[in-house]
C-alpha cells in the first residue's frame, strides 16, 4: 500500500477516535443530567451507547501509532473511571 495513505489512514483513525471520547463524555454528561431528573430511561439508553462507544475505542485503538495512541488511551481510562461511577449511581437509583 502506499505509504502517505497509511499515514491518513492512520492519522484519520487518531481524530475519529479523539472525537468518539469527546462524544461519549457529552453522552454520559448528558445521561448524568437525565438521571438527575429521574429519566432512568434515557439515562440507561446513554450508559449503553456509552458502553458500546468505549468497546468501539477498543477495537480501533492498535491501528493508532503508537506515539499517539497513549492520549487515547488516558482520555479512555478517564472516560471509564467516569462510566463506572455513573453506572455504581444509576444501579443505586433504580431502587428508589
């Protein structure tokens, strides 16, 4: 293959995946703000989208080089530090 487009390829898959962790915090965000609101439906739909959104980031992140593949590996250690505690809250608020 051609190698100025391994490099866009590669380099295109590195800002999907930057995009894909922003979306993801807006979307626990968001199901964060519907829980508080007592939404639990809305909210579980965001914890899934979530869920699917990291498991995506995993299955992509190889192809990323390597010298930019740890910004994407923090940003989604943070992003499931933060899922983990919304799903710990949702579960508790489900038996209210």
């Amino acid at each position: 293959m051609d190698e100025d487009l391994l490099k866009f390829s590669a380099e295109t898959r590195y800002q999907f995946l930057k995009v894909d962790l922003q979306l993801l915090t807006t979307g626990l965000e968001m199901g964060t703000l519907e829980l508080g609101r007592g939404n639990l439906e809305i909210a579980h739909r965001e914890a899934a989208a979530v869920e699917k959104g990291m498991q995506t980031i995993e299955r992509l992140l190889p192809g990323v080089a390597a010298e930019k593949r740890s910004e994407v590996e923090v940003g989604l250690v943070r992003l499931r530090e933060s899922y983990e505690a919304f799903r710990a809250i949702l579960a508790a608020n489900e038996g209210q």
